[in-house]
C-alpha cells in the first residue's frame, strides 16, 4: 500500500506495528514518526503507536509511558474502548 500511496499516515503506522511485532525497532520507530507527523490529531494513528510502543518495550520505563499518552490521546479524540480491551499488541 506505501507504494501506491506513500504518504498514507494509516498505511505507515500499519507497516508500523508489523514492524514492531516483528522486532524492527528502528524502522517500526520511523514509520510511527512519519505517521505521526503527517497526522497527529488522528486517533488511529495515536492508537496505533501506542501499539508500536507497547510491543517495543517491555524493557523500557520510557516506551512504556510513550505508550500510555499515545492510548491516552487516542481515546479521548474517540477512538473506541472496545478495541482496547480486545488488543493483545497493547498487553505487552
């Protein structure tokens, strides 16, 4: 999808998170930049790298705490509750 249409902020912080799951911390930190940037009030996308922070760490006071703000934003601009309690990516 980013070759048909690279500058998509949802098909970035989507390759995001496969990233993430995949343990590419670096690309998967660029691509929810990017997202961010192009973004930043869309709830998707802050759930999104809330997800990308949560998998990526489980060691990591910081990510975490990245993690909870991004989760934070994204259900106050209204992203769904339900959604939440059913994401295993966010149980890391």
């Amino acid at each position: 999808l980013l070759e048909i249409a690279p500058h998509d902020p949802h098909a970035r912080a989507g390759r995001a998170v496969l990233h993430a799951r995949l343990g590419l911390r670096d690309s998967a930190h660029e691509d929810i930049r990017l997202a961010l940037a192009a973004a930043p009030a869309d709830p998707e996308v802050m759930y999104q790298a809330a997800c990308v922070h949560a998998l990526l760490s489980q060691h990591d006071a910081a990510g975490r705490k990245a993690a909870l703000a991004h989760l934070g934003r994204a259900l106050e601009r209204g992203f769904g509750h339900a959604e939440v309690a059913a994401d295993r990516d966010l149980s890391h």
